[in-house]
C-alpha cells in the first residue's frame, strides 16, 4: 500500500478485473470543487453489490463518472466551491455518487449532499444513503406503495433489505419477506418482520395465503430472473413489481397473459446513471420524508460489519458469500 502524498489521497483501486484478491489502497489525485461542489473529507464508505460487479468489470461506472468504486459517502465537507450557498466547512453530510465513494475525500454537487441526524455515529451515517434511498425511492416514489398495501421484499436480509423493510413498517404497510437464510429470517423477525418465507420454498404459495389469496401489493425485487414467474404469480391485482437487484440471474421468461389477466406492472430502476438533478430531487424528498425517522428512531440501519479500509478484500469477500445481514461499511 502506498503513503497518500501532497496533493493525492488514498482510494480504492481496481488494477485490473478478478476476486476481491484485485483491490489496493492506493494514492489517486484529490479531487478539486467546480463551482457548485463541495469536497467531502470521507469517514465511511458503504459496500454494495454494484462495487462487486464493477471489481469483476461487469458494471462500469457511467462516462464521466470516477473509476473509483463507491457508491455512497458519509463525511465532513472539507472545501466548498465559489458558488455553493448551502454547506460549510465542518458540515456533516451523506450523499450518493456514481463512483469515486471508497476513497479518503469526494466531490459531489452540493445538492446531493444530505445532513447527517444531529447526534448520529458517522459510521452509522455510512451506512444509509444507497440502501435508503434506493428502498424509498423504488417502494414509495416509484411504486407508490400505500397504508395498509403489503410490501413483497426479497433478500431481506439485505442492506436494502432492511431498508425497505423499515420504511415499510413507518408506513403502516404489511411486510412479507424471503431469504435463503434462516438466520436472516429470524433476525428480519425481530426488526418487525409480518411474515419470513424461505427462498427454496414455494414462497408464491405462502406469499398467497399470507395475504388471503390478494397477493403482494408491491415486489421490491433484489434477485432478478429465479424469481420472477413466482413473483408474477403472488403479485396482486394491479401490483407493481421493481427490479432493483439481479444477483441471480438478468434472463427467464415471463408469461403475459398473467400480467394482463392481474393488470400489474413490472419496470427496473437505478440510481447511478441518473443525472444530478435527478438526485438532487431524491436528496430533496428523502431529506422531507425520511431522514426524520433517524431522528424519532423509526430507522436505525442495520449495520453487519465495518472494516477499515485497508480491507476492502475482506468486505468484499463477506457480501459476495451472502454473509452479511445488513450493511457492510469501511471507515477511512
């Protein structure tokens, strides 16, 4: 591992594409604020399955975006730009990027930036934007999910797993879930879990009696192609079906005459592609709509594991073997 020097910073590097074995800490240039940038001092760095792909070079960063892996950042804003008006130097702040987030500093328009709960760990900062803003944004702004409605959500156990699972419950919203994992199941359980299905099972079937043959109001899909003739078959009339994750597979045949017959709705989404307006408009509502339940302690993530930095490979290793429960964090 190399020293940071004048003028550069420890990040994350990918040399070349492989096993976590690929990744270094490693010196890159720091990175200067445009006008409407803010430099953020990191403190944490949460881990996700797109940095996994990305190491494995099957989801390359969008043009223009750092080639550093990191979707997420809690820090300290450290410089600011001519034209930022709403943060400071000292300022507490969590935001998503499109890469760049696994290094000591980062910069981000000041829109995207969101301020840190007063009183909160900047660890555990570390581990809400990504997992809360995809769960908030694909279940309640896209999906529309309502009181009442019951919320489908797979891979539970999942960083935003467990996002979803506590946004869903703030909303008064029925939560059904399913994992592979039984030990994932229990601890969903004692977060508030309504009804834990084992993945290997017939989960359509018990998904349908659960919810008295209506089925799921709305499938937060973090699987992908296993799942999805089950999950057209336990989805309810007028149901929204969102694809956020594919871990276990992009292809599988879909049977339209049951997707009609339920007049449902099925659509992918991503937050990493989109434009900065785009998540400023997310930084915008989830700062008015979620962040208080930080404060009230509605939400509190679920935090598997923080490893330093320099053991990227180890963080990497622990999600790719669906040992993690929750988030997984560096800390710089």
């Amino acid at each position: 591992m190399k020293p940071a020097i004048a003028g550069n910073m420890r990040a994350v590097v990918i040399p070349e594409f492989g096993g976590p074995e690929v990744l270094r800490l490693d010196a890159v240039p720091h990175p200067t604020p445009s006008r409407r940038e803010v430099v953020v001092r990191v403190h944490a760095s949460g881990v996700n399955r797109a940095d996994t792909l990305q190491r494995r070079g099957l989801y390359p960063p969008p043009p223009g975006a750092s080639e550093v892996p990191g979707l997420e950042f809690a820090g300290v804003v450290d410089e600011v730009g001519d034209a930022v008006t709403r943060w400071r130097h000292g300022d507490r702040v969590i935001g998503i990027v499109a890469g760049g987030g696994c290094a000591e500093r980062v910069a981000v328009d000041e829109r995207v930036a969101v301020a840190v709960p007063d009183g909160m760990d900047m660890t555990v900062a570390g581990a809400i934007p990504e997992v809360y803003m995809t769960a908030y944004d694909a279940v309640f702004l896209q999906a529309g999910l309502e009181r009442g409605e019951t919320l489908l959500i797979h891979a539970v156990g999942s960083g935003v797993g467990t996002a979803a699972l506590q946004l869903a419950r703030r909303a008064g919203a029925v939560t059904i879930g399913t994992s592979r994992t039984a030990s994932k199941l229990d601890r969903a359980a004692a977060m508030g879990l309504d009804v834990g299905v084992p993945g290997e099972a017939e989960w359509d079937e018990e998904v349908m009696d659960a919810t008295g043959g209506r089925g799921a109001d709305v499938i937060l899909d973090l699987v992908g192609a296993p799942y999805l003739a089950r999950n057209q078959a336990a989805i309810a009339q007028r149901g929204r079906h969102v694809v956020v994750g594919v871990p276990g597979g992009i292809r599988a045949s879909l049977d339209l005459r049951l997707l009609m017959a339920r007049r449902a709705r099925i659509f992918g989404t991503v937050l990493r592609a989109r434009s900065v307006e785009e998540k400023a408009g997310l930084a915008r509502d989830f700062t008015k709509s979620v962040l208080p339940g930080f404060a009230d302690g509605a939400l509190e993530p679920a935090i598997d594991r923080v490893f330093p930095a320099a053991r990227v490979a180890d963080a990497h290793r622990r999600m790719e073997a669906n040992e993690n429960f929750g988030k997984i964090v560096l800390v710089w």
